[in-house]
C-alpha cells in the first residue's frame, strides 16, 4: 500500500493523473456518493483467509454498514465498510470512457439476477430477510447478481452456498420477475430468474452466511405465508407456491409481478 493511500488523513495533495491531481479521502462515505472512488478492502479467498482487494468505480449508494460501487462495464460491487483498508476519491481516468450514471431514481442501475425456490420435503419454502434500508425488511428466496460472464445456472447456485451454505442440484426455470427497488441508496432495474429446487433437513436452522444487507433465514408453510403481514418478494408469493405445489412447475416460466 502506497502511501497516499494509508489510512492517515487527507493529503493536501496527491500525484497528479493524467494532468489531474488525485485528491484523497481518509475514508470514502455516503457523502461521496456520485464521486469516482479507489477502495482497497479485504475480500475471502477459500484457500488463503482475506486477501486485499481493489475496486475502481463510480459511488452509487452506501450507509454506515455498506458501499456501492458501479465500475466501468456496469457491475455492481458491494463492500463491507468494516473490511475498508483505504479509500479515496480519484478524478475520470483520462483516456477511458467514464463509469456510468446509474443509481438514481431516473437512471437506475440494470442488473440481472438469479434466485432459488428452496423447498423442503414438507413443502416448506426458504426465505432470507433482506434489509433495503434501515426501516425495511423484505423476505425473499436466496439468491443475487450475475457476475461477468457467469449464467443464470451458475449465479443461483453460487449464491445459495455463499448466502445459506447449501449446496443443492437445481431444478427446472419457473418465475421470471422484474422490479425496480433501491437498496442502501441506490435504486436499481433488477431482471430475475428463478429456479427450483429441493432439499432435506429443513429442521437444521438456516442462518444467512457473511452476505450484506441479510439479516435472518427461515423456514415458511404456504399457510404462514398467507396469514403473514411481512414484505414479501414478490408481494404474491402465497399465490404463486400454492399454484406450483398444486400443479407443477409451468412450462414456460410464468412472470410472477413485483
């Protein structure tokens, strides 16, 4: 680490970038939303514990807990503040296109998504709670965004082991859905996939694994989903298991709503 980029205080200046000079931030917050940003963090490598990692990109939301960064083709990276070594705002790279405006109610970020229906052999169905914000909690099947490159298929399954720690064959492509919704301040144009898939063990405690913005996981009748006054996603879940359960999965897969 460089340093200009240790944790110490702002430096009254930094090395001049393609006729620019660099102006470094002790720590990158919400303020700086907007502002294209270096954030050095530690990420988990399976082999080797936590490694340092580096994203460059445009600040598009963040709180106390999280930051939002959109690089330059548009992906979404979302790091824990608490795992921050160093960050700072740095000017438009000077022969690179510049990461783009997304975030906004009027611009939102486009993401694409993959989740599974989780259900166990008494036909119960896992749910994460998920925090948007500081006053929400909204329930919805495991599940996240594609990485570069990567499929549906794969998104669904990564993200079930990284959120819950199952590992599980998938089934068949059932729900499509499409919502806009901003989490931790920025709005984002979400198009999901969701695929089935079953388990065993379902008296075993699910509990969410280190994913952001996570809070809790359980295990949902179709009974307690109809008499519950908690935010689902989408808003007619009830409706759309009891249809599964009752005929199977649909060929093709049907849009389930927001």
């Amino acid at each position: 680490m460089s340093g200009s980029d240790a944790p110490g205080g702002p430096s009254p200046s930094g090395p001049r970038i393609g006729g620019l000079r660099a102006h470094y931030v002790r720590r990158v917050t919400a303020e700086h939303v907007g502002q294209r940003v270096s954030i050095r963090h530690l990420v988990d490598d399976p082999d080797r514990g936590a490694l340092p990692s580096d994203v460059v990109g445009r600040l598009v939301g963040g709180d106390d807990d999280t930051l939002l960064v959109v690089d330059r083709a548009g992906q979404l990276h979302v790091v824990d503040s608490r795992r921050v070594l160093a960050s700072r705002t740095v000017p438009a790279h000077p022969r690179l296109e510049p990461e783009p405006e997304v975030g906004t109610p009027t611009a939102p970020l486009p993401r694409d998504a993959a989740r599974v229906l989780l259900l166990d052999d008494r036909d119960q169905v896992l749910l994460v709670a998920h925090a948007p914000d500081a006053t929400r909690r909204v329930w919805t099947a495991p599940g996240g965004g594609l990485q570069p490159g990567e499929s549906h298929e794969h998104a669904a399954a990564r993200e079930l082991t990284e959120e819950i720690g199952i590992e599980v064959a998938l089934g068949p492509w059932i729900w499509s859905r499409r919502v806009t919704f901003a989490f931790r301040g920025c709005w984002i144009d979400q198009s999901e996939r969701w695929y089935l898939a079953r388990t065993r063990g379902a008296d075993a405690e699910a509990a969410p694994l280190d994913d952001l913005g996570a809070l809790s996981a359980r295990w949902w009748t179709t009974a307690e989903l109809e008499d519950t006054e908690a935010e689902l996603a989408p808003s007619a879940l009830p409706r759309h298991l009891a249809a599964l359960l009752s005929d199977g999965p649909p060929d093709p897969p049907i849009d389930v709503g927001r």
